[in-house]
C-alpha cells in the first residue's frame, strides 16, 4: 500500500488531538461544599438565588455562564 500525503496529513491530526487530551490540567473546578445549604440541594434552578449577580457569593466574572451546575462543580465527600 502506498502512503499519500493525505494519510499524513490525517495521522498528524489524530496525534495532536491526542496531545491535546492528555496534556488537559488536572480539574480545578471548585466542589461544592458539603454544608447544610448545599447537602440536600438538588434543584440546579435555585443555585443563582444565591450564586447570582448581585448576591454575596455570585459567580465569578469570567465564569461560563451555563445551567447545569452540578455537571461541573462536584460534590465534597
Ligand atoms: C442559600 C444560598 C445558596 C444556595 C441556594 C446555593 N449556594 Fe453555593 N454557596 C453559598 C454560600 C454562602 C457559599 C460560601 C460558603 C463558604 O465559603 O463556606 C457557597 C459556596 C459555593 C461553592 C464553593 C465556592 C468556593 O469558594 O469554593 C460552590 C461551588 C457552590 N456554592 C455551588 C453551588 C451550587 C452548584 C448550588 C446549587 C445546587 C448552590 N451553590 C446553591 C450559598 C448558596
Ligand atoms: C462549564 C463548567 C461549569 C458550570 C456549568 C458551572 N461552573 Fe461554576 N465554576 C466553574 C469553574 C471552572 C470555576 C472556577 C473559575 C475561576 O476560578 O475563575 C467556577 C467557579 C464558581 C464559583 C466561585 C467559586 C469561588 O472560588 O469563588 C461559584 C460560586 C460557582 N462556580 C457556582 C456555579 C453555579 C451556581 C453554577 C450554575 C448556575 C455553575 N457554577 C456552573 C465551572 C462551571
């Protein structure tokens, strides 16, 4: 078989895709304490009561803005 540039071309693509994975840092995400505010607290719509522009504890300026909270910031054991 022979090798065209081509195949080059999409082997140099997957290894820096994989570079790329592996090099990720370690998650910095800050975990959601474990107090008696958060503990029982599933309902991902009353985080921005508290979290929200303006509260006391409001997210950070850069912070990406989403709704799934809970998928990023992990719960402290
Ligand atoms: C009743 C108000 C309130 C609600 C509702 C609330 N929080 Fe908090 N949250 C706080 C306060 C106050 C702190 C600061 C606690 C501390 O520093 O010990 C905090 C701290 C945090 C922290 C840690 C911040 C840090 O500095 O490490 C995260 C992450 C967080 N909350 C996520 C959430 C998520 C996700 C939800 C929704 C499931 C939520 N919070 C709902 C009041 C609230
Ligand atoms: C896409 C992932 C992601 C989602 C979704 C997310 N966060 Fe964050 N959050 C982060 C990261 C990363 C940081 C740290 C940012 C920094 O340090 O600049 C952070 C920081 C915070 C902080 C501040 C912690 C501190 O040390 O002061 C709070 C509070 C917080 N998030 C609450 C929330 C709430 C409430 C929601 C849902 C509305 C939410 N986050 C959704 C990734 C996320």
């Amino acid at each position: 078989m022979k090798v065209k540039k081509v195949d080059i071309f999409f082997l140099i693509i997957g290894i820096t895709v994989l570079i790329f994975l592996f090099s990720a840092p370690p998650q910095t995400t800050p975990r959601v304490p474990a107090d008696d505010i958060h503990r029982d607290l599933k309902d991902e719509k009353r985080c921005t009561e508290c979290h929200g522009k303006g509260t006391n504890k409001p997210l950070p300026e850069k912070h990406p803005n989403k709704e799934r909270c809970l998928l990023c910031h992990k719960r402290k054991s």
